[in-house]
C-alpha cells in the first residue's frame, strides 16, 4: 500500500492518489468528528473574554491620559505665576509706639500741613478731555 506513495519519482500515476484517499478514509472513520457545539461555545467565550480584555485596556488608558492631561495643566498652570518666593523666617517684633487710642489729648499738626480750608474752594468749570 505504501510502495507507490513513497517513491522518489513521485508516484505511480492513478493508483497513488486513490491509495492515499483510502487512508485519508480511514483516518477520518476510526475518529469521531467532536461536537459543534462545544466548538461554538468555546469560541464565543473565547471572544468575550478578548472584548473585555480589550475595554480594561482602553479604560485604563483613557484614564491614564486623563490624569496626565490634569497634571500638565495644573504644572502649566502653576509655573504661570511666576516662581516661588522664599519663606523668610519670622523676625522679632520690634517696639513701636502704641496706634493712637483716641483717648486724651491730640498732639498739634506740624507746621508744614496746611489748614483745611472753611468755605467752598470754586476751580471752575472741569476739562473734558477732548476726542483723540
């Protein structure tokens, strides 16, 4: 049976090829075909668990944009203000006179202060600035 279908020549014409189409038969006969079904339903699992797969990725890469996109805004943001001053530490208070109280005498104004004047000072008519 296997004297034809092995020969270096490539076969011995008609009779080779229905000798392999018997064995093919009989191959094909001694296995049972497995049921669709379980093909079917394994697939369609097989399916969904890449759908989700895929929406875990795209949500987790969204997202991750997403909290880039905030953090370069806020770093934009910030460096707009200008830099950072320095934190000084706190000097000791100095002594200073006390804000007037209101209570007691009021000390006479310098001389260089002029009085208010009592009646209605009149300057005239005011200047509208004029169309440019």
């Amino acid at each position: 049976m296997t004297g034809n279908v092995n020969r270096p020549d490539g076969g011995g014409g008609a009779d080779a090829g229905a000798e392999l189409s018997g064995v093919f038969d009989m191959i094909i006969a001694r296995e049972p075909e497995p049921p669709l079904g379980d093909l079917a339903s394994a697939a369609l699992a097989g399916g969904r668990r890449l759908r989700r797969r895929r929406r875990a990725a795209q949500a987790v890469g969204v997202s991750a944009a997403l909290v880039l996109a905030v953090l370069g805004v806020s770093a934009l943001s910030g460096s707009a203000s200008g830099p950072a001053q320095p934190v000084l530490p706190a000097r000791s208070p100095s002594p200073e006179p006390a804000p007037d109280s209101g209570v007691g005498p009021r000390p006479e104004p310098p001389d260089e202060l002029a009085p208010y004047p009592e009646g209605p000072v009149d300057e005239g008519p005011l200047e509208q600035p004029g169309p440019s």
